[in-house]
C-alpha cells in the first residue's frame, strides 16, 4: 500500500506505541519496513505534558536516525480509553492523569502532518491484518494477552467499532462474578482472571501458603518479584504451585475466546501479547474447550494462531492507518 503521488523513498511514518509503562515509537516506509525504533519507560503519572514532551523528543531522535526526509503522517496507538472522533485519550484507568487530552491536535501541531489515533489493540490488529498473521482474513479477531487483555474485531479490513466510535473492551467481560475486583469497577473481568497481572497476583497469594515452590528460588525469596514469565518457566519445570496457576489462567482464558467465538465466529483468532509467548502451556485446554463447544458454532474450524508479527504489531498497524487515510 502506497500514497498516491508521494515518492517512496523520501517518506517516512511515525508509529507511536504509548502503553501503560512504555512507549515505543518506530519510522516506516510505504512497505511496512521498520527503518528505526527505540522505546523508553513511560511515566504517565508525569502528567500529559511532560509525557508528551519526553514522546516528541524520542520521535525527532528517531525522525533524525532514518535519515528520511518527508514526514506522510503519525500513527498513534494508545492503551485503553480514546476517542477515535475526537482525537482524545480518556485512560485515567491505566494512564493515570491523561483524562481528556487533545493527543491528536498537539501532534498535528507539532508535525504539521496528519494524525491517526486508535486504541494500541486496534493497531495491532490492523498491524496482523496488513503484513501478519491474519492477512486478508475476513472476519479476523485479535486478542493481546499481556498486563491486560485487548481486543480487536476487523471485519473486512475495517476496525469494528460500537456506539459514537467506542473501541469494544472484550478484556472486561465478565467472566466471574465473583471473581477479583477489576480497576474499571467489575468484578471478575476477564483480565482480571487470565492476564499477566493475573498470574503475577495469583501466584504471588498462593506462595505465602506454599514456600516449597521454586518460584521461592526463582525470584530470591522476594515474593512480590514473582512476575508472570517467572511462573511460566516454573510451570515448565514441573512446580505444582505454577503448574496450578497456569492451568488456571487456562481455564479462564479459555472461557473468554469461547464467548468470543460464540458471539463473533470469526474466521480467526490470533493471539499476540507476552503471555502469548508460553502459548503451548495453555493450548491444551482451549483445545479441549474449543472442541467441547463445536455444537452451535462450528469452532473447531476457527483457525486459533499467534500473532507473526510479535513485539511491533502495532507499530505495523500505527503505518497501515495512516496510509489508508492519505488514500481516502
Ligand atoms: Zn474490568
């Protein structure tokens, strides 16, 4: 996909990944080349202006690298609540003080160029859907299990979206309603059950009961050190503890695509995001329960697969949005 009328090796776009804890801007050409990418930690408690400012200085560092003369447009993908139409981030949830910040105006002012803004899930999707695993896929859902869990629906090359632009939140259904509290006010959300941050939590409470697990040794004797990854290595070691925990996320993972599956039936699923790496610990049981559900749905013909594109799938989607409206 190229602008039209623009010479290909003089452009250049900015992709701008702004999560909870970091921020990765990247340049590409037309062709989805990666020509140069950096991240840094990200405070977003600093407020948005300083955050703003710390994210235009990594983006001229980046700009100035590639070497690239003409600047077609910005991407941004951000994590949680924007506003697609307004060109607004709304995430006091996992960006805490960023409520209601013009992002795209002072983009648009700081590069004179145009700007795109959609939620991080989104591109990343968008990202999997142009050069990934779900490449012209008509009906493709995307979920990124990481912190948290994001979901995207592109259905004929166009992000889904609901009411007044809204980005569907598929991380909050409720799976549990007993289950953990979750920040957006629920209960049992499925983040809040099949996450990283999930895992972390579980096998964190469980250990204080349990200080024969290897996590023990793994994180020093420093419970509140375990992290998700830490679980997964013990789980392929064998620890019952992990093993159990893991298994648990399984389950409610599981759940969260079979109500997917139902509601949508796509026809695929890729799965992207750090816990999506250990991919093989939870195959098994969405298996089983993928199989188990094949009566309304035909579900075991839904392709389920990883994500190809990995860490810069959205950094991929931030490109393919900002060259579909140069050519719209
Ligand atoms: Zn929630």
């Amino acid at each position: 996909m190229e602008a039209k009328g623009v010479k290909l090796k003089e452009t250049v776009i900015l992709c701008i990944d702004i999560g909870g804890t970091m921020v990765r801007v990247g340049a590409l050409d037309q062709q989805g080349t990666l020509l140069s990418v950096s991240e840094t930690r990200f405070e977003s408690r600093s407020g948005p202006e300083a955050g703003f400012k710390a994210i235009t200085q990594l983006s001229k560092a980046i700009l100035d690298e590639c070497g690239r003369k003409r600047l077609l447009g910005i991407g941004l993908g951000v994590t949680g609540p924007v506003d697609h139409l307004r060109g607004t981030i709304n995430n006091p949830f996992t960006l805490p003080t960023w409520d209601n910040v013009p992002i795209v105006d002072w983009f648009a002012k700081w590069s004179g160029t145009p700007v795109v803004l959609e939620n991080d899930a989104d591109m990343a999707a968008l990202g999997e859907y142009w050069l990934g695993a779900g490449q012209n896929i008509q009906r493709l859902y995307v979920v990124t299990v990481g912190t948290g869990i994001g979901t995207a629906f592109i259905l004929k090359g166009e992000i889904y979206r609901g009411i007044n632009g809204a980005h569907p939140e598929g991380g909050h259904q409720i799976i549990d309603p007993e289950g953990p509290d979750c920040y957006c006010g629920a209960k049992g959300c499925w983040e809040s059950l099949a996450s990283g941050s999930a895992i972390t939590s579980q096998a964190q409470s469980m250990l204080v009961e349990s200080p024969s697990s290897i996590l023990m040794s793994l994180s020093g004797g420093k419970i509140n050190t375990v992290d998700a990854r830490m679980v997964t290595d013990a789980a392929r070691q064998g620890d019952q503890l992990a093993v159990e925990v893991v298994q648990r996320a399984a389950h409610y993972l599981s759940l969260g695509l079979i109500n997917t599956l139902m509601m949508f039936a796509p026809d695929m699923v890729v799965l992207t995001g750090g816990v999506i790496k250990s991919l093989d610990l939870f195959l098994p049981t969405i298996i089983q329960a993928v199989q188990l559900h094949n009566v309304m749905v035909p579900t075991t013909q839904i392709i389920i697969t990883p994500a190809s594109l990995g860490y810069y799938a959205g950094l991929y989607g931030c490109a393919y949005a900002v060259l579909r409206q140069a050519n719209t």
